[in-house]
C-alpha cells in the first residue's frame, strides 16, 4: 500500500501568507522596568520580551518565578543580543 505524501510535499501552500522581507528588531536594544516584570523593547518600541519577577519569596516559590536581580540580568543580556550578533563576522 502507496504511503500518502507528506503534508505539503509537492502541494501549494493554502491559506499561509509568505512574509515578504525578514522581519527586524532594530537595536538598540532597550529595559524598561515595570512593577512585577521587565519589557525589552528594539529602537521602534516594539515589545520582543517580557521578563516577570517576583519580590515575595513565599510566592516566587509557588509561582516558580526569578528573583528581581535574576529577571534584570536576563532581560540585560537579551538587549545586549544585537551587539553581540553584530560582531561575528
């Protein structure tokens, strides 16, 4: 018994929108602190991460959140990407 081609093998896309250019976040990168999380923003204000924290040890536990020292580093490192990618050749 012939096995059925595999979805979308040899069939036109229906229903799917190609983008037409690639999509870009230009840096910098920006923090902007908000009560319980942190948003990085690119150059236009588009939001690309949300980053929560919690102050209240009994519900950072329960809630499994980071700590406010820990959610600033990451969201630090995610604005610093741009930068980071930019150098590699």
């Amino acid at each position: 018994m012939a096995r059925p081609p595999r979805r979308g093998a040899n069939r036109p896309l229906v229903g799917c929108a190609l983008m037409p250019e690639r999509r870009r976040f230009p840096p910098p990168w920006t923090i902007e602190e908000r009560p319980a999380c942190f948003i990085v923003k690119d150059a236009s204000g588009q939001e690309l991460a949300l980053v929560y924290y919690e102050e209240e040890s009994g519900r950072r536990t329960a809630a499994k959140l980071m700590t406010y020292d820990e959610a600033r580093r990451i969201a630090a490192n995610i604005a610093k990407l741009p930068n980071m990618l930019h150098r590699q050749p």
